[in-house]
C-alpha cells in the first residue's frame, strides 16, 4: 500500500531527499507520491515536517 500526501504538505521537499527508490516529485501545489515506484517503507512520513503523509 502506497503513502499519501495531504494538503498540509509545505512543499518543502523532505520527503523526496529521504525516499530512497525516487517515488516522490513535486507536484504543482504539493509533493505527490508516485504509488507504482512506492516501496511503502515510510522513511517519507518519517522525514514530514508537517505529518502531511500517510498509508493509502
């Protein structure tokens, strides 16, 4: 199951530095998480600043 971004995200770009497989790339008013190359191992909701991402 693939991580979520709310709209709480500050676009700060956290989450993209820690996804280690690259499945996290701006989007045009928040990040977006790309479900296909998730790896669902949450160093992303780890990394949030604003807890803005969550399991699908």
């Amino acid at each position: 199951m693939a991580y979520v971004i709310s709209d709480d995200c500050l676009s700060c770009g956290a989450c993209a530095d820690s996804c280690p497989v690259g499945a996290i790339s701006e989007g045009e008013d928040k990040y977006v998480i790309d479900a296909d190359l998730c790896a669902d191992c949450g160093s992303c909701a780890a990394a949030c600043p604003a807890e803005a991402i969550s399991e699908a």
